[in-house]
C-alpha cells in the first residue's frame, strides 16, 4: 500500500513537471543546462529542450502508472514492463537531444534563413 502511495505521488511529481516545462518554464530545471557557458547556452534551442523534457516526464509518469497497477494487483510482470519503458524513455529522450540538430537552434536559424531565400 505504501509503495502505491509513493509511485502514485511521484506520477504527479512528473506531471506537474512536464506542466512547467511544456509552459515554457524549468530550463533552470534541467540537468547540465545552468553549469553551460552563456556561448553553449545560445547555442540551445530553449523552446523545443522543454517541449522534449515535457514529453519525457509525462512518459515517464505513465511508465509509473505500470508500477502503481503492479502494487495494486501484486503483479511483478507489469512492475517489469514499466521499468523497462521507463528506462528507454529516459535513455532514448537523452540519446535524442544529445545527437538531434532540432536543439541546435545555429541550425534552426540556417534552416529559416534558407526558407526565406
């Protein structure tokens, strides 16, 4: 019951994260973003890395959802299902923003300026 409890808070823990982030809000928030210099920050396209974080943490409060029906039920096989989505939702958004030129917002203002030509 107590662990029911706890996923269940962390679900709107999540939620409410992905909430500020997709508001446009939380960049102080994410990892590794306030220990860059202000040249690799302007390098970052704010507005689509808080979209993805947004996306990320609503993943991951419905990845949590598993846990709570595994608790509930006493079922390990749906704790095991959302371990494992958690995990490539959590591994896939950062191999994502790492290796996308979406978050790149150099490339972002190239691609606006070719459109305008």
């Amino acid at each position: 019951m107590i662990e029911t409890i706890v996923f269940s808070v962390l679900i709107i823990l999540f939620i409410v994260l992905g909430n500020v982030f997709h508001s446009g809000r939380g960049l102080s928030l994410v990892a590794g973003y306030n220990t860059m210099y202000e040249e690799e920050k302007a390098k970052i396209n704010e507005s689509e890395l808080l979209k993805a974080m947004g996306n990320m943490s609503f993943g991951l409060a419905f990845s949590l959802m598993f846990w709570v029906a595994s608790s509930l039920y006493s079922r390990n096989d749906l704790f095991i299902v959302g371990l494992v989505l958690f995990l490539v939702i959590l591994f896939g958004t950062i191999i994502y923003v790492n290796t996308s030129a979406k978050f790149k917002s150099d490339v972002n203002i190239e691609k606006e300026d070719k459109n305008r030509d």
